[in-house]
C-alpha cells in the first residue's frame, strides 16, 4: 500500500512504478523550492481508492498513455494517432508501441481481459503471488507462473516465451 496516498497494489514492482510517477516528481519540485514546504493532501473523502467500473464490470479506461502522456489522437513519441490499450483492472492505459506490443500481441490482447504489468497475475492459478516466478507470453502477454505450467518449469525459457498458445489450447 502507498504510504502517501494509500493506492493498494499486488505487488512491489507496482507500488514502485506507482510511486516514482506519482510522488517522486512532487517530492523532487519540494526540494528545488524548499521555502514552500507543505503536508501531503490527504485523499479526499469522495475519492475512490479502487478504480471506477462499467456496467460490464471491467475498470473503467484512462484517456492517456502512462508512457508518453498522449491520448488516442497523438502518441507523444511518434506524433502519430495511436489507440490505446487498458487494464481490464485498474484503467491504466497505454499505446501499443509504448507497451513495445508486436503486432501478434496486439491481436491477441484485443481477445480478452488485458492485464498491465502492477495487475498481471497468473493465467493459470488466478494469483499474483510469487511475481518472481511469473512468466509473460511473447505471444498474448497473459503471465503464467513456472511452477504452474505443465510440465512445471524451473528455469525461464530462453529467448521467446510462447507455450500458453499451446497451453490455451489445450485448455479449452
């Protein structure tokens, strides 16, 4: 949990990302002008902590990229229209090329709940627990814990990581 705004999250990698965009900038402009030195805003009371969700039950999306801070109309990086991608989750968004999505992977995040990295848990299992073992496809960039995968891995695969295809497959 944030322990300036209280945001929750599933894993440390989250809370650091969250952190460093959201409260290492404010604390670095404190300490350029350290003669305007105020408390923290506490979170107001008809803030929500947990994002907002649609009537389908899936957060609702943020209108700008994490990464560059565009929106659908103009990606910052490559001053190019873009759509964005969500987290079915949490809300945050970002373009395809930001994320460093293949065009294979862009397909397959369209056909079903896309989850960003701080809400990425297992395909399999459904946790998020053990992040350190938590493998994501090249393919769809679902996440699968090793010791969930049959056989079980031990080692991370070198190079590309694609066996979920199969394993969805087989799956279904």
């Amino acid at each position: 949990m944030c322990e300036v705004c209280g945001k929750r999250y599933k894993n440390r990698p989250g809370l650091s990302y969250h952190y460093a965009h959201s409260h290492l900038a404010e604390e670095e402009g404190e300490e350029k002008d350290e003669m305007d030195i105020r408390e923290p805003t506490p979170p107001q009371q008809d803030e929500p902590k947990t994002p907002k969700k649609g009537p389908d039950g899936l957060a609702l999306p943020n209108k700008y990229c994490d990464f560059c801070l565009g929106d659908s109309n103009l990606n910052q990086k490559t001053g190019q229209s873009e759509g964005l991608v969500s987290c079915s989750d949490c809300g945050r968004s970002g373009h395809p090329s930001c994320l460093q999505f293949t065009p294979v992977m862009m397909a397959a995040v369209k056909t079903y709940r896309w989850q960003c990295i701080e809400c990425k848990c297992c395909n399999m299992c459904g946790t998020s627990e053990n992040d350190d073992q938590l493998l994501f496809c090249d393919d769809c960039d679902r996440g699968y814990h090793m010791y969930c995968l049959s056989p079980p891995m031990s080692e991370p695969p070198e190079g590309k990581a694609t066996k979920c295809i199969k394993l969805i497959k087989s799956d279904s």
